[in-house]
C-alpha cells in the first residue's frame, strides 16, 4: 500500500517540474488522486489498477483517470510520476529492485523521464539523478528519485508554512565543506530531510555550523539558524557522571535527545530521578571513540523567517 503524499510535497514537486518545462505529468499509480490536486488542469493525468481508486480521484480532482498498469507505456507524456507501494508482508523496502513494481522494471517500462516517490529509508545510494527528500514542519515524509534528466545531485526540502526551504548539493564545493571540530555557543540537530539526504556538511557551511564529530549528525555554533530551534551549551561531562552534573545545576525537566549511542531516552529519565526546578536538555552522543552527555539549556526557537518561497 501507498504512503499518502502530503498536499505541501506534491506541491512543490509540480512547482521544480513546472520550472524545467515540463507540461504534463502521467501519474501512473494515481491512487485517490493526492498528486493530481497539486495540478493545474490540463497538466496531470493520472492512471492506476484500482478502479475504485480511480472513481475516487476523479470525485477528489478535475483531471482525466483511467485504469492501466504502471508498467504499461499508456500515454505520451514526457514525465512519468509514480509511487511503488513501500512495504511487503508488513515490512518497509529499503531495496528499490523490491518495490511493488520495482524501480528497474518501471525505468524499463517508460521511456521518458521518471519521478518516483519513495520512503526516505530508501537505499539510493547507486541512483545516479537527483534524490530529493522532504520534510513538512521538520517531519520527514518522502524521498523522490528523478532521473538524470530531470536533476542531479541530492536535495533537502523542507517545508514549513507552506514556504519551501531549498538546500541542494550542486550549489556547494565539496572541498570547501566545513570539518568536525570544537563545541561552540549552540548546538543543534538540523532537519531530518538534511539527514536523510546526506547534507549535513552542506547545511553547516550554509549556516556557518559544524559538526561534533564527522559520523554524527549534530552541528554547533555560534547561532542557531533562522526558522529552527537549538540548545544553549553548558558544559560536557562523561556519561557516568551525568546524574551529579544535573544535580549540581538543579535540573528537574530534561529533554534527552540521542544520536550515536545506545541510549532509551525514557529509561534514562527514569534512571535519573530529577527534582530540581530548572528545565534542561542533554545531548547523548559520541564524539571521537567516547560517549559524551552535553548539557544545555532549555530548547531555543529562532525568532527570525528567512525561509524562501
């Protein structure tokens, strides 16, 4: 089954093909008609095997519907759209060749330009277009492959309020990229679809950030970037002197975030017994072979809207 696209996603997918030229989209597993409400009539058309799907899409869309197979060449436009189904026997996919259909039987079934959403698990690694992945209000949904023609490189787009943030590969020397380096001012954990789509680097140098460690995805600094949040630094203590660190500085409610160790955030809470009267954060995390507890400050939220439409 389908993961429903969110509305913002599909947007934003018909806005970067409408800005290459592209005048009309075959949506070949259209479902009930999600992808096809991002479109202008006239631009979409959508086809799938459910016809109960179909009479649900052309309820929900003014576009033309009908049934047909994805893997069979039904319409002549330049840009195939599709959506394999994610999960087999209740499991997620991370293996495009087992996508229901599999990627390399629909790159073979269409010779045209392809978009084909996926989960953002997904193993993308040998995809050699551009691999977008978004994220509405900070929660990953989607990664979409399209193929050479259409782009190249990786792409994060993060998506709140409707306006789109744009971070992209291409914009970015590779030997100019920021390395690991000191604890500054703040640290922060940037967006999800920055993670999922291996720009980590690239969102630090856009922001003047760097990372903890190279193989940890935490970045720090002296600002906290526009439109996110992040922690104010207080000091690093080793993990088993955690408990007395909170104590000593009268931490009660706690945020734990965790990234590189082997840590339950909720078990830890537990573990720690806090009575203090200080809202605080701590950071579980690995820098170098060792495992480090950052504390912070309570989360800070930047004030500032630099996010581009």
């Amino acid at each position: 089954m389908q993961q429903a696209t969110p509305l913002e996603v599909a947007k934003h997918r018909a806005a970067f093909l409408t800005s290459l030229g592209v005048e009309l989209v075959h949506d070949v597993t259209c479902s009930i008609g999600t992808e096809g409400a991002a479109w202008a009539p006239g631009k979409y058309v959508g086809s799938d095997l459910d016809r109960s799907r179909i009479k649900m899409a052309q309820h929900n869309t003014p576009h033309p519907f009908f049934c047909a197979d994805a893997l069979t060449q039904s319409s002549t436009a330049p840009v195939i759209i599709a959506d394999p189904a994610r999960r087999s026997g209740g499991k997620r996919i991370t293996d495009p060749a087992k996508l229901l259909p599999p990627l390399p039987d629909l790159l073979a079934a269409h010779e045209c330009e392809l978009a084909v959403k996926c989960a953002p698990g997904l193993d993308f690694s040998d995809w050699q277009g551009l691999v977008s992945v978004a994220s509405v209000d900070g929660n990953v949904k989607e990664a979409c492959l399209y193929t050479p023609g259409l782009g190249v490189g990786r792409s994060a787009v993060m998506i709140k309020g409707g306006k789109a943030d744009v971070l992209s590969s291409t914009d970015f020397d590779e030997a100019d990229l920021p390395e690991a380096g000191d604890i500054g001012t703040y640290i922060m954990d940037p967006d999800g679809a920055v993670v999922r789509a291996g720009l980590v680097r690239h969102y630090a140098k856009r922001e003047g950030l760097h990372q903890l460690d190279p193989r940890i995805a935490y970045l720090t600094g002296q600002r906290i970037p526009a439109g996110t949040s992040g922690f104010e630094f207080i000091e690093a203590v080793p993990v088993k002197k955690l408990k007395a660190a909170l104590q000593s500085h009268d931490a009660g409610s706690l945020e734990i975030l965790v990234r590189g160790l082997d840590v339950d955030p909720d078990q830890l809470r537990k573990k720690l017994k806090l009575k203090g009267s200080r809202s605080m954060a701590v950071i579980m995390t690995r820098i170098g072979t060792k495992g480090i507890a950052l504390l912070c400050g309570p989360r800070v939220v930047s004030s500032e809207d630099n996010y581009a439409t």
